[in-house]
C-alpha cells in the first residue's frame, strides 16, 4: 500500500479520514479488549478482536496514505 506515497486523489484521501468504526464496532472491541484483558475471551470472541484490530491496522495505513496525499494534493 506503501503509505508513504501520497498518490491518493484528495477526494478520495479525505473520505478515508473521515472512515472510521461505527459506535456497535467500537463498543464491541472496547468489551472484547477489556474480556482479554482479564483473560475471559473465547476462541470466537478472540477472532473477532483478532478482525477488529486487523481492521484498525489498515484503516491506520490508510489514514497515513490520505495524510500524505493531502500533503502533496494541489486541490
């Protein structure tokens, strides 16, 4: 994705700043991080958290992309 490169149009990079997980999601993964925490999650609460933190991974590179490309936009 090299994230780096701001090569994103700055429609586009905006709209991905502005993503973000819905209140349900966030919720769920406050609730799922805090049962880890404690050491009460299941095998299938473990893979939603496991999903949740991968989706936060690639949304946060492709915040830094959107970034990068609003830095080098001339719009």
């Amino acid at each position: 994705m090299r994230p780096s490169e701001g090569d994103l149009p700055a429609a586009f990079a905006r709209q991905l700043l502005a993503a973000d997980f819905s209140p349900t999601d966030r919720a769920r993964y406050l609730e799922l991080s805090e049962k880890s925490q404690l050491g009460q999650l299941t095998a299938e609460e473990k893979a939603q958290l496991d999903d949740l933190l991968t989706a936060d991974d690639v949304l946060a590179i492709l915040r830094a992309k959107a970034t990068s490309s609003l830095k080098n936009s001339r719009d």
